[in-house]
C-alpha cells in the first residue's frame, strides 16, 4: 500500500475541466442526436405532413380522423388543444338566373308581392320566377294532359279550390294556393326549385 506515501502524477494524466465554451455546442449536438435517434425509432412522435400515416397513428392512439368536404364547419380536439375550421359559404340551391322586374298587375308581380310581405328576398323571388317558367309560363289557364292545371300545375287543378272558389280563373288565388304547397313541401322556392331540378317535378 501506499498509505502515508505522496505519488506524483503528471500534468498530462490529471483530468482537466472542459472548458465552459465548449459545453454549449456539446450538449446542443447531444440534443440534437438524441431527436433524430427518436424520430427515426418513433417516426410519428411528432408532427407528420404526409396524410397517409396520419390516420393508423390516430387510430392507435384512440383518436379519430375527420374527413369534411370543406362546407361545413368541424371542430377537432386532439389531447388538450383543439382547432375549428369555419364553415365555406353554401348557397340555399342550384344556381338560378335573376328574374326581371315583374310588369305591375302581373302575376309575377303578385308572386313577388306575397313573398315579400313574407320576409323572402329576390332569391327566393328569382327560384319562383324559373320554377313556375318551367310549369305552366305564369299562364292561369295552362292545363296538362294529366289533369295539372293552373299557374303552380296543382294536380288536380281543384286541389287550389281551398284557397278560393275563384281557383280556375284569378291568379292570386292560384299564387296563394301554389306557395303554401310549396312551404308545406319544400319549406321555400329555392327549395322547390332543387327538387324540381334534381327530378324533373315538385
């Protein structure tokens, strides 16, 4: 043993402290070595761009994958944060051309009278002008070989006889007759006017 006995050591063998510069940059590389290392033993511990891994990662997780059509407003949480996209805005039917002022005394200018003591704007307006094109061309009298009769093409034509005796012959009658079938049915014009789009009827 060498208890009691002074050794010598040389300056070289001695452990010398690293100096404080150098420290930084060390741990910043250890620090930046150890997250690749994570990333590429665990690719989906962080953020992924790629949208195909996206949803096993989720799934595995408990966590569900929305997929929206973008016109409609959704709200995702994920662990503790959450983000809320706003809904793109949808238009009430299919694309209708703008009606024309109506002539006064019309019964395009009665239609547009009745719908606007109702609250309904142009739009609406505008459906009921196209819808009722295609029916009967706004003519009271206009009759189909199935029996459909009048303005709005009630079927039978005496269906309209609970809006007025006067059903064959006043176009208001028939007017008032044709939009409560309509709210009844399809709740608006535009309303009507897809579906009369989409099959060929309302």
């Amino acid at each position: 043993m060498l208890e009691g006995r002074y050794v010598a050591v040389s300056r070289s063998a001695r452990r010398r402290p690293l100096p404080s510069r150098w420290k930084v940059p060390i741990y910043a590389f250890v620090l930046a070595f150890a997250i690749v290392v994570v990333m590429v033993i665990d690719p989906y511990s962080g953020a992924f761009a790629d949208a195909n891994t996206a949803p096993s990662h989720w799934e595995e997780t408990g966590q569900t994958v929305l997929v929206t059509d973008g016109n409609s407003a959704v709200t995702v949480t994920r662990d503790a944060f959450g983000a809320h996209s706003a809904p793109k805005p949808v238009a009430a039917g299919p694309s209708v051309a703008r009606a024309a002022i109506p002539t006064p005394g019309s019964a395009q200018a009665i239609a547009l009278g009745i719908l606007t003591s109702e609250g309904m704007g142009e739009d609406q307006y505008s459906c009921l002008v196209s819808l009722w094109n295609r029916e009967s061309h706004w003519n009271v009298t206009a009759e189909n070989p199935d029996g459909a009769y009048g303005i709005p093409q009630a079927l039978p034509g005496s269906k309209m006889g609970s809006a007025g005796p006067d059903w064959q012959t006043n176009a208001t009658t028939q007017i008032n007759w044709g939009l409560g079938y309509i709210a009844s049915r399809y709740g608006t014009p535009c309303g009507a006017w897809a579906h009369s789009q989409a099959t060929g009827w309302y």
